[in-house]
C-alpha cells in the first residue's frame, strides 16, 4: 500500500538515549514490505513497567498476558511485531506468543512474564511463529538502533514515525522521558491506544508508576478518535529503569513526584496528538474543547460524541460552519445538555449562544478558520464546570481508500 504522508506531520525529535535501554530492529517479514517490522527493547534489571491496555473484549493474547505480567511491576524486554495483530487467534496465537517471551526470557535469563510483546495489524491471521522466532533471533543479533529507526519498525498505515520527549526534575536529578508510538486507524481508545511505549531513566515504584499512567491516559490517549473503532490490540507501556539515581518516587508525596507525573502526562498528550495527525486520509486536526458539562467525565463524553460524528468530521472536511451538527451530535451523547443553555463556536468566535444564533453572527471568519489545518470547536454546556479537550481528525476519502485496500 502506497501511503503518501500525511499533511499534518510533524518531524521526528531529537531523542537521548535512555540510560538502561537499548533498541534494535529486524525485519521478520509479517508482510511483504522490504522494511524492519519487529522492534526489540532490552531493559536493565529491576525496572518498573506499568500499563493500560484495550478494553475490546475480543484482545489479542498479547494484551490478555500482558494485563497479567504488569500486576507484577518487573520488565527486562519489549518485543513488537507490526503487519500481525494476531488477534482472534486462539490457542496458536497464544502459543506464539508464549514462544517469544521464552526465546527472550532464554537470552536474557530472565523469568518469561519480565517480556512483554505486542503484535499489531491484520486481525485473525496466527503469527507465524518461524517467522517470529527468526525474527528475534536477528533482532538479538542486530545493532542497537535510535528511537526513529525503532518508531519506523512498529507502524502500519503510519505516515511518519512518532516520537516525543521531556525531562524533569526528581531530588536534585534531571530525568527523561522518551516515547514512541503507532496509530492511524481503528483509533477511539477505550483505555489506552494503538501500541505506545514510554521510556524513563527515573526510579519509580511500579504502583505509582502505574498511578501516574492511568491519571495520564484519562487525559490523554483516552480523548482521542479518528473513526471510532477500539482495537483489539491496545496498549501503552511505561518502562522506568531508575537508572538517573533519583530517590525512587513511591507516591504523591515524593520529591518531585509532580514534576515526573506532569512530564510524563506531557509525553502523552504529545503523542497521543502525534496519532489523530496520521489519521488515515485526515487534513485537519481537530480539537473540541467542552466546558460548562456537569463533570469532566461528561464533558470527555460529549466531545467523543462530537468528534466521532460523521456529519461533524465530513463538514470540518468540507470548510462548512454547519454548526448544527455539533448541536445534534451534543444532544446524542447521552449526558446532561440543555438546548437553551448550548452554545456553539469555532476558533473563539461563537456562532451560536444560549441556545440560539448570534443576531451579528458573521460566518466569514469562521469559514477563513475552517481552511486552516488546525480546527477548534467550542462547545460550552452552560450547566456547571465540567470541562475536556477531545481531539480528531476530519473524514475524507483518503479513509475509506485506505482501509478498503488495508489487505491487498
């Protein structure tokens, strides 16, 4: 499949090297696409690992095992094969699965539950498991690669590789947080998203490593869409190998346990947007921030009610201020609104108030911002102080291509 690059890309960053991990790619050939498909991330003994992952019911066997492996907060290895999500799968899906974490667990003397691996791509298809174990093989063997070569390896319809980064204070010591993800279709996270991993040389116990990862998907991962589907491979791991000697971080109360918590929120909101600018065919990147909803949790509701909208996504699309879709699209989602305390704008300029038309409403600005590729939608509930930022990506063509050749 020939995918041109999406024109809300944004360059690859500059990334440091995580003290305690070491990257490496190979190609196992899951799919006929001459390019690296499987990523192998050693870690150093004793780091924490936590983790979100997709609350589809139908998860692949890399997500049911995984689920199980973080309770006990220990990783020394990462293993992601793209092109193959082995989902709806069975027993032989599991079983390979199982085959790679032993193949590692083998190298690395290890227990077996201290290797995750995700798997990404065609549902209901085994993973070949020579495929798999050969692959491996060449990974170990290979060169330690960077964070792009690593972010190129685990994508699928992405465009452009994704990476984020930021840095704290932690007790006198300056940690770092590097991340890489993939997503660009079947995007409407239902806890996590796509397959993301967020790396850390700070020391941090693996419940409040865990702590800080929920609090930030809630914010993050978990406010975006391109098309409303949730995948049965999901999931974001955060690896912290202690390795920039900080006082460990056991909780809120902990030196500089703000700070690691805001950087780490920071790095995946970064690339949590990084995925809605790859939506599949997306031009427009689309934030709806919602206020005056009664919780934030209803807030988050209406604006995913916003933004999975067909109707809304195809009128961002098309440049028109058809507000009333935004109207009706609030009125479905199933929580709290009220018709005539609804108000309704676009890029700060409000079209609609208290539930009618502004008299001096001028469409003429709003229409110059709906030709820009950044688009933001206001809705203000007007019932109390719940407020959230959802974001998408407008519907084209460009999806429906896509996705009707994703096999061929």
């Amino acid at each position: 499949m020939d995918l041109k690059t999406s024109p809300l890309a944004i360059p690859f960053p500059a990334m440091p090297q995580i003290d305690g991990v070491t990257l490496r790619v190979a190609r196992a050939g899951y799919r006929d696409w001459g390019r690296c498909d499987l990523t192998y991330a050693e870690l150093a003994e004793g780091t924490a690992v936590a983790g979100v992952f997709t609350q589809n019911v139908c998860s692949s066997s890399e997500v049911e095992l995984g689920r199980e492996q973080v309770k006990a907060g220990l990783a020394r290895a990462l293993i992601v094969n793209a092109g193959n999500s082995n989902a709806f799968t069975g027993f032989r899906g599991r079983e390979a699965v199982e085959q790679i974490m032993a193949q590692v667990s083998g190298h690395l003397a290890c227990p077996a539950d201290q290797v995750f691996v995700s798997s990404t791509g065609v549902i209901g298809v085994p993973l070949p498991m020579d495929k798999a174990r050969d692959g491996v093989d060449a990974a170990i063997a290979s060169q330690p690669c960077g964070w792009e070569e690593a972010a190129q390896a685990i994508g699928t319809t992405d465009t452009f590789p994704k990476g984020a980064m930021a840095q704290a204070v932690v007790g006198g010591k300056t940690v770092t947080l590097c991340g890489i993800i993939k997503g660009s279709g079947m995007i409407a996270p239902d806890m996590a998203t796509m397959l993301g991993y967020i790396f850390t040389d700070a020391a941090v116990t693996p419940g409040f490593l865990q702590e800080c990862l929920s609090a930030a998907n809630l914010k993050t991962y978990s406010c975006i869409t391109v098309d409303s589907d949730t995948s049965t491979s999901d999931t974001v791991l955060a690896f912290a190998t202690g390795k920039a000697g900080n006082t460990p971080l056991t909780g809120s109360a902990s030196a500089g346990a703000d700070a690691f918590c805001a950087a780490l929120e920071d790095v995946c909101r970064q690339l949590a947007h990084l995925v809605v600018r790859d939506g599949e065919g997306a031009q427009k990147f689309i934030a709806v921030n919602v206020s005056g909803a009664v919780s934030d949790d209803s807030a988050r509701r209406i604006g995913l009610a916003v933004a999975n909208s067909p109707l809304v996504k195809t009128a961002i699309a098309g440049e028109d201020a058809n507000w009333g879709r935004i109207v009706m699209a609030v009125g479905k989602a199933g929580e709290p609104a009220d018709r005539d305390t609804l108000s309704i704008g676009f890029g700060g300029i409000w079209a609609a108030k208290n539930g009618l038309p502004l008299a001096d409403y001028d469409e003429a600005p709003v229409t110059a911002h709906l030709k820009s590729r950044d688009i933001a939608i206001e809705v203000d509930i007007g019932l109390g102080d719940g407020r959230a930022t959802v974001w998408t990506c407008d519907l084209t063509h460009g999806y429906i291509s896509i996705n009707a050749d994703y096999r061929s």
